[in-house]
C-alpha cells in the first residue's frame, strides 16, 4: 500500500435520492479511511446539470449524517482543496482539457445530432472510435484552417478523447486484481461537452487528481469505466490512485441489480430516508421512517459484500472499523434479504434498556391519545420487547395494556369459546374477585388450584380468557397481563367480554 496519507472520497450526483448501493458504498470509504488514518471527502459531481434533481444534495448529506458516516472535508464542512462541488469548479476544467488538446490525447469533434444519428443507421453498432473516427467530422479530419474557422465562429464542438491504437490498458483492481483491456474496444468518449461543461471523466480525474485521492473505491457499474480514467492519468503523466470496484447489491429474488422497483414490489426500502419525488410528488420509503436504528442499517450494509471472516455478525463502527478490509470484499454480488435486514433491527432493539425503549414508545402512545404512568408503560414494553423487530410494533403487541378490546377475533371464539365456556369464566371470575395478592406468582397458584378443583383443562380457562382480555389470541403470559392491568380491569373485561360474545 502507498505510504501517502490515505484519502478517499464518495462522489455522488444530485440526480434523485441515495440508493442503499450507494450508502454501502460511502460506508466502505469511510471503514477503510478511519482503518488507515486517513481522510474521506464528500464531492459532490454535478456536471449533467440537465439530470440534476432539487433537494438530491441535501437529501444524501442528511442520509449520510443519520447513518453515522462522518466526513472530513467536504461540501457541508468545507476543507482545504474546496470547492468540492464540480458546478463550482467549472472554470477549472478548461486548463485541462486545453492540455489534453495540445498533446494530442483529444480532438474537437463538430458532428451534429442528425450526422451521429446516419453514423447509426449506416454502420451496424456503430461507437465513434478508432475504427470510424477518420469518416466523421472532427479536428483529425477536417483542415487546420477549417477547424480554427469553426471556433472562431462559436460553432457548436464536443471534446472527445483520442483512444490509442492497438495497445493493452491495464487496470490494478484491489478486489479483482488486474483487469487487461484492448484500446479497440473503447469508444472516443466525450470529455467536454457542449454546453462548456467537462463529463463525469474528465472533472472525475483532474479532481481526483488535484484533491490527492489515493484510492478509488466505487460501484461496479463503474469496471467499464476504468480503463479511460487509466488511460487518462497517463495522459496528464499522473500518478494514478488504487481502484477497487464493489459489487453491486442483487434483488431479493431472480437476477439482478436491486432497484427501486423491487422494493416497491417486495414492499422495503432501498433509500436510507423517505424521498418525495419533486417532480411527481411520489413518496418512496425510507428505512428511517420505517423505524430502523441506523446501526442496525449500517450494520446490515456492511456484511452485504463484505465477510469478516469469523462468525460475529453484530458489529458497532468502531468494530467495523478495526475489522474492515478491501481484501475481505467478494467479487461477486452479494443477495439483499429484506428479512436479515428485520433481524438486524431486532438485534439492536434488543440492545436497548427497558428505559430506551419506553422513551421510544411514548410518542407513539401519544400518537393514540393515551398517556399513561411511565412505570406501568415501562412494564408494558418490557413484557413484549421479545417480540417485535421494531419499536413502532410495541402497540400491535401490547395496545391491550392501555385500553379494553371493543371486538373479539371471530376466528377464535369458532375455535375456542364452547358451551361451556360463559359458566367456566364466570366461576373463574368470582374466584379472582377473593384474591388478595394480585400478582403473577399468586395468578398462576389460583389457576392452577382452580383448574384442578374444577377438573378443567388449561386452553378451556386459558384460551377464552386470553379472548377476553386481548381480544384474540395475542400477547404473553397470561398471569402477566392480568398482574399489570390489575384485578378491577381484568374482571371488567371478563364481565363485557361475556356480555357481548353471549349475546
């Protein structure tokens, strides 16, 4: 590894929200940046000014921030090689663009949008390259004086690069090793475009280059890329950084990378935080407003392409952080299982206090009008913690603790509620009215004497009862539901329960 101090950068562009590819992808950045002391930048690359979305920079800086991915130099923090959005550097560019032009490594190319258009239709897969670059109309074919002409006179021109002949561009991957490809295959891509603004490749490398990035840590939809930016570091005669190109994230089913339409079918999010479509007004979830911890997101994240090489699967930043490598990175695409995302959420929900939790779970009790004792909601939590994945499933598992059931589920009065069933509650009811220690170890003592004085099996007292008081087949221990509502609720609901399920 090159003894420079490490720098990293993750360069999104403002076109929509953050996909969780991309996330994954600045978290490797930062993993890797804290691992080896060095630097991770946030640029923002914004040159397709005709992609750019309203609200996309300020939706990934927020996104980033509720992960917890820290950045040291920036658009948001600033840092000494700023500006570090590309809009704010356009002047920048034309230097070297002029460089590349005077050393021959790129041309002027005058084609109009009607002559690439019969370039396709006369010539089958047709890529403006070394094979057809001599019939079209550019700097290479057209006299020194014509060309000179055509500036002058503000003739509209795209810049493109001049790939070398017959020659092997080798690319040193971190994660796949070297990667040879032959210059005949690649295109003259543009790097200036019309409109006087540089493309993705070129303000990509000169600011690469100029923010002294060590190494490239990209997505994979960038391998293709790589050989022009090799080819362009040796234009400039720049030493090039490391690259390494991640895996891209496949959908939960079939083959693929995983879009926003597989989320929308699946029903989870792909976007670390909800997105309004500005254009449409369409909302997309988010999988902070979906109630997961942001540890648990990261956490999920990091293991999909990534393998520790042990058994640990729970892991905080700073644990990521000391065991994270790019050696460690698979080549292959790693499968999203929105269900081990659930899991995660859970594992961390089990992490937290009784207290965390119950501070958690008050807004959404407000939310339903009720505000009950902190202590009493504390034990209510504390009772269903076991089962849920996510705090917003506390009510679904523990809304009878904070008001009477209104319907009963019919399901299970079919199965459960008998004939016998109105004579076995009422007795039941009159044994529990003598009760003076209204616990869960006197409960389950009385139960147990009742049940065998009257020589009942448990689910004919058991199942209706739960009924009840829950109004289905819900809930934990019985004795510990009847303990936290107490003796006067429990009787209450035994008495309505039998006034409307007899009816």
């Amino acid at each position: 590894m090159s003894q420079k101090a490490i720098r990293v950068r993750f360069a999104p562009s403002p076109t929509g929200p953050l996909h969780i590819g991309g996330v994954r992808t600045a978290l490797y950045n930062f993993l890797f940046a804290r691992k080896h002391g060095g630097k991770f930048i946030l640029r923002i690359e914004d040159t397709d000014r005709n992609r750019f979305v309203p609200g996309a920079e300020e939706y990934i800086i927020e996104s980033l921030s509720w992960c917890g991915i820290q950045f040291d130099e920036g658009v948001h923090v600033g840092g000494p090689f700023a500006p570090y959005r590309q809009s704010d550097r356009g002047q920048l560019y034309k230097q070297y663009i002029d460089i590349l032009i005077e050393k021959g490594h790129a041309y002027y190319a005058f084609d109009t949008h009607d002559d690439l258009q019969a370039a396709h239709e006369k010539f089958p897969n047709f890529q403006y390259d070394v094979s057809n670059r001599m019939k079209m109309c550019n700097s290479l074919t057209l006299p020194k004086e014509e060309v000179i002409r055509r500036l002058a006179s503000s003739e509209p021109y795209v810049i493109r690069a001049l790939i070398p002949e017959n020659s092997v561009i080798s690319v040193n991957d971190l994660i796949r090793g070297e990667v040879e490809v032959e210059s005949t295959t690649l295109d003259d891509k543009v790097l200036f475009k019309s409109d006087g603004m540089p493309t993705y490749h070129l303000a990509n490398i000169v600011d690469d280059h100029l923010m002294e990035i060590t190494h490239v840590i990209r997505g994979e939809e960038w391998l293709p890329s790589a050989p022009l930016h090799v080819l362009l570091y040796e234009f400039f005669g720049w030493e090039k950084p490391q690259f390494a190109h991640l895996p891209l994230l496949l959908r939960p089913d079939g083959n693929g990378k995983l879009s926003k339409r597989d989320g929308d079918r699946l029903g989870f999010p792909v976007y670390p935080l909800e997105w309004t479509d500005p254009k449409t007004g369409e909302k997309y979830m988010g999988y902070r407003e979906s109630g997961y911890y942001p540890e648990a997101f990261i956490n999920m994240l990091a293991l999909l392409g990534w393998n520790p090489g042990t058994e640990q699967e729970i892991f905080t930043m700073d644990e990521l952080i000391d065991a994270f490598s790019l050696e460690r990175v698979g080549k292959s695409g790693s499968r999203f299982d929105p269900e081990k995302a659930k899991w995660f959420n859970q594992q961390y929900l089990r992490k937290r206090s009784d207290d965390e939790l119950t501070q958690e779970f008050i807004p959404i009790l407000k939310s339903y009008g009720i505000d009950a004792p902190l202590d009493y909601v504390k034990e209510s939590v504390h009772l269903v913690r076991e089962r849920v994945s996510f705090v917003k499933e506390i009510w679904d598992n523990a809304w009878f603790f904070f008001k009477a059931p209104e319907n009963y589920d019919e399901e299970v009065i079919k199965k459960r509620w008998k004939p016998e069933t109105a004579t076995i509650l009422q007795k039941f009811a009159i044994t529990l009215l003598h009760l003076d220690v209204f616990d869960q170890v006197h409960l389950d003592e009385l139960i147990q004497n009742f049940l065998r004085e009257n020589a009942i099996g448990m689910g004919a007292l058991m199942n209706p009862l739960r009924l009840c008081l829950t109004g289905g087949a819900i809930g934990p221990h019985l004795t510990e539901i009847m303990a936290l509502i107490g003796k006067e609720e429990t009787l209450k609901r035994i008495e309505n329960a039998l006034k409307k399920i007899n009816r």
